[in-house]
C-alpha cells in the first residue's frame, strides 16, 4: 500500500477540537447560568426552596463565563457555541457512519461482555497496559466512547432542548419523553457533570498512555497501527 | 509546579481571551445571528403547524406562583387605580392602526375570551403553572385594524425600574398566535398586583421577561429602533437579555 491509513480520521480530528473548545464553553458559561437560580427541581415547575432536590453551589468567577456574574452573557455564549456543538456533532456522526470509524472501532459484540473478557480489560488498565492488537479501541474504551457519544452528548442536546420553551411549541414531545421541564433542566445539569467526570478519566489515561503520541495522532492523524 | 502554572496562565488567559470577545462587536453580531438560527430552526421544526405551547389541566396548576421583577408599582396614579378596582384603567391601542383604542376592563372582558393553563419560565430557570384568562391580542388588533407598515407590537407598562419604564415587544408572528393573550385573571380570580394586575402579556413560547405586566397599551411600529434604547424591551436595553426569548 502506498498510502498508510491514518490512526484517526481528519472528520474526528476536526471534530474533536472543535467539540473540546464547545464543550468547556458551554460548561463554563453554563455554570454562569445555574448561578442565576441555584436549586433544582423534577417535574414541570419548580421555584421555592421546598420544591428543590438539590441546592447547587455557587460557581466561582474562575469557573464561569464571563467571570463576572452576567446571566445575559453566559447565555449569549451558551446559546452561540450550543449551535456549533449540536450541528458538528451531527457532522461528526453523518461522518463517521460514512468512513466505518461508528461500525469498525465503536460498536461491541455480546461476546465482549462476558464478564471473563471485562475483567481481563479492568486487569490490563490497571496494570497500564494499553496495548491491544486487533482493533483500535479495547472493550472498556469502545464502551465509554460509545456512552459518551451516543447517549451523554445527544442528551445534552435533546435536555438543552427541552428547556427552550420555544422549542417545547415545535417540539412538545421532548418534554412528555423527559418528564417535564425542570426534570430536563436537572437531567442538562447531571449529564454535564457526567462530561466533565468523562474528561477527567480520558485526560487521565491520555497521560498514562504516551501523552505525546497520542497528541500528535489526534492532530496529525497519525499511523495506524492496528491497521497496518 | 511549572506545570500548574502553565495552566493557571492558560486558564486566565483563556477567560481574559472571553471577555475581550465578549466586549466585541463581531461577538454580539454573532450572538445576534445565532439568535435568529434559534429562532429560525423553533419556527422551522413545526413544519407549518401552529406551534401551541403545552398547555395543562387545571389540577396541576402550581401552589402559588412567584413573582418576579417588580411585584409591585410605586406611583400615586397606579395606587389609587388600585384602590378603585381599576374600573377607570384604560387599555390603548395607538400607533399603526386605523382605529386607535382605549378599552375599559370591562370592554376587554366582554371580548372572546381564552382560557389556558400554561407553563411560566423564568429567565432565571424556575417554572411556574397557572391558569389564565383574557381576550387574544389578535382579537383586539382586529378591532384597531392594523396598517400594513407595522411590524412589531410594544407593550407599555405602568411600572418603572431604576432607568425608565418597563416595556417590551414581539413580532406579528408571536402578536397574532392563538396563546398570546391579555390575561386580567389568574387562576379564576383578578389578576393580583404580584402577577401584573390589572392586565399583563401571555406570550407562551418566550421566557418571563417577555410576559410584560401592568400594561397600560400596546403601540403598533415598524422598527423598534426609536423604542427605548432600540432593542425591544427594557431588560433587553439596559442588561442585554435577547430579544427573542424563545431559547
């Protein structure tokens, strides 16, 4: 062959830096957001204290954006980056769906769940093991890359949906689905925390596992190793 | 250590980074762009439907609904209103209209009426539910007849804050759609001073801010440029909420 394939698509490449730089806006001037009304509630509506499941802390200027507390602000940038979100993970998937990347390297067998075959996987994270021939992404990544991808980000859209009461008149059964407006309010609140617990543990397993290399494959493409 | 510096350095500069493109002017008219794709994609996504905001049954209307902004008017003209159970308040209608209007309550309860229980979201991210009562907008501007030139509907209010009074606006597209209505009652009883009496906006697929209380009239225009600070409501001029309160 004269042409290796790269270890990662330009389609996934693009889509991840532009999901990262989505990701921490939308999270941070989300959090901007939940300081203008700090209590959570399920069901339709919600204002008092007594209503509330969970009292949410105040975020700190570090954390939001702007830093400065602007309810008007946070929302501009959440409203602006939630398109570039939404439209370039749609991309992403049409993409992938096209090259094979969904079908090749995410999609698990029922035979990769016998609990034999997990903990072989659990053993070899824990010792650092991150080598795997076969395919690209062993079964603990295919599992959480496809959770992320499939379940966590559409939900993020679908919530963040549910809560724009514009979109409740063109859409109303995203709030019967949801269990109304407050449970998808709390439902974008609890997913978005899922996210930032996710990129800690991929951050974390990027750094156990050749930091560099793994950089430069995302930006460059780099080899497939697998493949070749 | 060196590393931990390195990203407190980036993080700072990444939020200095934030501001500074928030302050620009490219930034607002991306915000204001991405404004009208929301808006765009909520209309779009009926597929030529009337859009209706979910409406409930009376049984789950809410305890007690919260009131927000101003929940009450501090001027002498609005007590003694008030104090006589609003019989001589007058509702206006002026602007481009071929008929001007200035209708009493009881002109405006002698109307169609549409009742509807609806869901209120604040800006702030709390919802309440209650049960309202009052004649369409698109009703009353039958009545006033309105000139092709017009483009937005501007609700003024008897309340003020710290910069002027409060106002807001909508477009044709929200003015004539069947929810939008001037509610007097709430939950089967006189509007309270709370909640905006005698008569405030439902506009039931935009956030709180736009559901203007305590209106005194509605003026016909074709641009809000010359209306306060030319952004279509008082939050909108003096805070920078977005116009179009859908998101």
């Amino acid at each position: 062959m004269a042409t290796q394939r790269k270890r990662h698509a330009l389609s996934t490449r693009m889509w991840h830096w532009i999901n990262l730089v989505s990701l921490v806006i939308l999270f941070m001037s989300g959090l901007g957001i939940s300081n203008a009304h700090r209590r959570l509630y399920w069901g339709d509506w919600g204002f008092d204290k007594a209503d509330a499941w969970l009292h949410v802390p105040f975020f700190p200027g570090w954390m939001t954006i702007p830093s400065t507390y602007s309810l008007a602000q946070s929302r501009d940038w959440h409203v602006l980056f939630a398109l570039v979100f939404a439209f370039s993970l749609a991309a992403f998937m049409l993409a992938s769906v096209l090259n094979g990347h969904f079908r090749r390297d995410l999609t698990t067998r029922l035979a990769d769940y016998r609990p034999a075959h997990v903990w072989a996987d659990i053993r070899a994270h824990l010792k650092l093991k991150f080598e795997h021939a076969g395919s690209k992404f062993n079964f603990l990544q295919k599992v959480a890359y496809a959770k992320v991808i499939f379940i966590l980000l559409p939900l993020m859209i679908f919530t963040g949906m549910a809560i724009s009461p514009g979109m409740n008149a063109a859409f109303p059964w995203l709030l019967d689905l949801l269990g109304g407006r407050q449970s998808a309010r709390s439902i974008h609140f609890l997913c978005a925390w899922a996210l930032v617990i996710f990129m800690i543990g991929h951050v974390l397993l990027v750094l156990l596992s050749g930091p560099l290399k793994q950089m430069r494959a995302m930006i460059t493409g780099g080899a497939d190793d697998a493949a070749a | 250590m060196q590393r931990r510096n390195l990203l407190a350095a980036m993080a700072a500069a990444f939020l200095t980074g934030c501001s500074k493109i928030g302050e620009s002017a490219w930034f607002g008219a991306l915000v204001d762009g991405a404004e009208s794709w929301h808006r765009g994609l909520h209309r779009g996504l009926g597929f030529g439907r009337i859009q209706m905001a979910p409406e409930f049954d009376r049984s789950e209307v809410s305890p007690f609904f919260r009131g927000n902004g101003n929940t009450e008017v501090d001027s002498d003209d609005y007590r003694a209103h008030l104090a006589n159970g609003f019989t001589d308040w007058r509702f206006t209608v002026t602007g481009l209209v071929d008929n001007p209007l200035a209708l009493s309550l009881a002109e405006m309860k002698a109307l169609r009426q549409r009742t509807q229980v609806t869901r209120h979201d604040c800006v702030e991210g709390w919802s309440a539910i209650a049960e309202w009562t009052g004649p369409q907008l698109s009703e009353i501007l039958a009545l006033a007849g309105v000139q092709p030139g017009a483009r937005y509907v501007v609700f003024r209010c008897a309340d003020s804050f710290r910069q002027g009074p409060y106002y807001e606006s909508c477009d044709m597209d929200d003015a004539l759609h069947p929810q939008t209505i001037l509610a007097h009652t709430m939950n089967g009883a006189d509007l309270p001073e709370l909640n905006g009496a005698p008569l405030r906006l439902r506009i039931e697929r935009q956030l709180g801010y736009k559901h203007a209380k305590y209106l005194t009239g509605i003026e016909l225009v074709t641009s809000l440029d010359d209306i306060g600070l030319g952004q279509g409501g008082y939050w909108e001029d003096h805070v920078g909420y977005q116009w179009y309160a859908g998101i």
